[in-house]
C-alpha cells in the first residue's frame, strides 16, 4: 500500500524546501503557503521514493528528497507515462496527474550527475492539478484511480 511519506513547499523563489507533517492543499494555492501553487498544471509536484532512490544509487549518493523540489514524497508507487489523466488520491485530496516533472539545471546544481539519473523513466516525479481541496498528513494512503471510477 503507497502512502504519503513528506510533504514541503517553499515560500520564496529559488528558497530552501520547508518541510511539515501536514498541510492544507487547495484548487487556489496548491500546498497551502507555496509560491508557485497557483492553479496550473503543475499546481503541485508528486515524488516516488523508490524513483528517487534509483536517482541517487546511480550518483552512489544519499541526498535528501527536498533537494528534488517536489511538494510531496509517496512511498510505494512508481509514475510513469500511463498515469498521465490518472487521479492521484492522498487521503481526501484529489489531484489530476498532468505530466512528467521535467529534470532542470536546477538539479545539476544541486549535484553533479542529478539532472541525467532523473530522466530516465519518470523518475523526477509528477505534476499535478488539485481537483479538491483537502488536508493531507504524513502516512495518509495513496493510490491511483481513473477520472471515470470517481
């Protein structure tokens, strides 16, 4: 079963992750106190641990989660391509998944090598639009379902 394993935004641009236990996630700021939750389509960032520990094997290095700059850290769900259209369910709270999360010189900076080992097969993550607003905690269940099962 895949669950919610860290939750973190940022309050300026280019700041540091802030990470919490907990949060509110709305349709009209993403994690509630982000600078970029803003209705879009990459309203908020989704990462698989297991994806981001493919990443950091391949450096032969620990790095924290937050360095990715994703929102939310699941455990126990890989993404890739076919969950493009796919609802991602965090306890109550809905999101639409819209895409990859593309790999940035953001991530080369961060550590050498970071930006290459996170293309391969969607493992920089997922971007999403929030379809209901909702409270989200740490261990709250995860999983996918399709728009049409709702």
């Amino acid at each position: 079963m895949a669950s919610l394993q860290g939750i973190s935004y940022k309050v300026v641009k280019n700041g540091p992750m802030l990470e919490t236990t907990s949060a509110l996630v709305t349709t009209n700021t993403g994690v509630a106190q982000d600078i970029y939750g803003k209705s879009s389509k990459r309203q908020v960032t989704v990462l698989s641990s297991e994806q981001w520990q493919l990443a950091c094997d391949q450096l032969d290095a620990t790095l924290p989660w937050t360095v990715r700059r994703a929102n939310l850290l699941i455990e126990g769900m890989q993404f890739d391509a076919s969950h493009k259209g796919k609802i991602l369910k965090i306890g109550e709270l809905e999101l639409l998944i819209t895409g990859e999360t593309d790999p940035c010189h953001k991530m080369e900076a961060a550590h050498a090598g970071l930006e290459a080992a996170l293309k391969p097969d969607w493992r920089g993550g997922v971007t999403c639009r929030v379809l209901t607003d909702a409270h989200i905690n740490i261990s709250d269940r995860v999983y996918l379902t399709d728009p049409q099962e709702l």
